[in-house]
C-alpha cells in the first residue's frame, strides 16, 4: 500500500548513503528503507507509534525515543 509518508526513489537516493552502516551478524528482517518509511509515517500523520499499519515494520523497530 502507498502512504504519502514514503519516500520517493529519489528521496531515497539521498538519504540511503548517509544511513550508518553497521556489520551484519545475520540477514536483517527488514530493509533500512522500510524502517526509515515507519519513522516517517506517525511523525507525518501524529498517530501513536503503535498504531502503525501492519505493513511497516514494528513500532519496536522504528520507535524513537525523543528524551
């Protein structure tokens, strides 16, 4: 499904090199680009990290904590 909080493979083109990367123990369950679309999607819509779509990765995953 489509949300106007994704971005763009343009967006992503920026922001995809400045993504820290860190040595992989194992596959990752998600890609880095759906885990950056979960940040982007309560901040964009002010819903509760909970109540993301089941479509994006868990807000376990995509939380931030702003303290």
């Amino acid at each position: 499904m489509e949300y106007s909080s994704r971005l763009s493979d343009r967006e992503w083109a920026l922001v995809e090199p400045l993504w820290p990367q860190k040595q992989r123990t194992r596959p990752p369950e998600w890609t880095k680009r759906e885990i950056l679309d979960g940040i982007l999607y309560p901040l964009k819509n002010g819903c509760n990290w909970a109540d993301l779509p089941h479509d994006f990765p868990p807000y376990s995953t995509v939380y931030l904590n702003r303290s």
